[in-house]
C-alpha cells in the first residue's frame, strides 16, 4: 500500500470570488429569492424548531433550481415541506445545544436579579437602584453576547445540513455525500 499523496493548498476558496457568483447567480431575480427568504424566516420563526427546518430545505432547493438553470417560482419555497423529518431533525440539533445554555443562564440571571434587589422595603436608595440596573444590564450583555457566540459556532457547524442533493430523489446531506465519495475513491485504491 502506497502513503497518501494527498497535497493541501491554502487559498483555494476566495470568499469576493463567492460573493461575486452568488451575486451573478440571483441578481436578475433579487426580489423574488429577497421574499423567498424574507417569507421563508418569518413563517420558520413563527415555531421556531418545528417549521425552520422546512423552510430552510425550501430556500437551498429554490438557489439549487436556480444553479440547474430551472425556473424559480415563489411556490418552490414549501417544497421544503417533503423534507419535513430531514429538515426537523437538523432544526433540533441546532436547537438543543441552545436550550441547553439558555435555561442554566435564565435561571442565573435571576438568581443575580433577586440577590441583587435592595432590601428593606420602601422606596430605593438611588445609589441601590443604578447599581440594580447596572448589575442586571450587565449580566443581560453578557449572556447575549455568549448566547451570539454560541449560536454562531452552532450555525456553522451545521450549515450544510440543510443543503440536499436533489438527484437522489432522497434528502441527503452534504456531508454524506462527501463520506460516501471519499470511501469509493478509498476502496478504488485499495483494490
């Protein structure tokens, strides 16, 4: 068996050149894929886990017709729903680390509010009160700020999971597409 003669090149992606070809990919129909989006956001965060996922599918398989070169109609949008299950179960990954953080801060952030509120009954000091609200707006940037951070990395992470391959006639992720193409080209050397 010979070693891998893999060669890694830095510089290969070139993040304007993006940018340029997904401009020149929706530019002469921006309003239409401006509301698939626009729509597409707003009903997946009407219920958050269990419609984003829909439409998010619904939204890539609108730019995947567009990359085929098919007509994109305002309608291909809900055409995410055929892949409800795939689409709710990469939604509840991303999910579940959040709730994860979200609730240990909540119950934190009260817990620094009531130990935080001035005893004594009756009007408060001034000073007592600016040092509450300081204390509070404090830790409330601090947890948006972790929970930014968070949800950034998590989005990451996942941002192929909604992207499917359309040919198989299957929802299908990206990722496996790619484990499935590096275990033939392994298994094409190995023989």
């Amino acid at each position: 068996m010979t070693p891998d003669n893999t060669q890694f090149r830095t510089g290969v992606i070139k993040p304007v050149e993006c940018l340029k070809e997904g401009w020149a990919l929706i530019k002469d129909q921006y309003w239409l894929f401006l509301g698939i989006v626009v729509v597409g956001v707003l009903i997946g965060g009407a219920v958050p886990i269990v419609l984003i996922g829909p439409m998010m599918v619904g939204i890539y398989l609108c730019y995947f017709r567009r990359m085929r070169g098919e007509p994109v109609e305002f309608g291909n949008l809900f055409k995410g729903f055929d892949y409800f299950a795939q689409g709710l179960i990469a939604a509840l990954l991303q999910a579940i680390p959040m709730v994860i953080v979200i609730v240990p801060m909540y119950l934190i952030m009260v817990v620094v509010m009531m130990t935080s509120i001035p005893r004594g009954g009756g009007r408060m000091d001034p000073d007592q009160s600016s040092m509450f609200i300081f204390k509070f707006l404090g830790f409330e940037l601090v947890f948006v700020t972790i929970l930014m951070v968070l949800g950034i990395a998590i989005n990451i992470f996942f941002m192929f999971a909604f992207i499917l391959k359309k040919h198989t006639g299957r929802a299908q992720p990206i990722f496996q597409r790619k484990k499935r193409k590096i275990r033939i080209m392994i298994q094409g050397k190995i023989r």
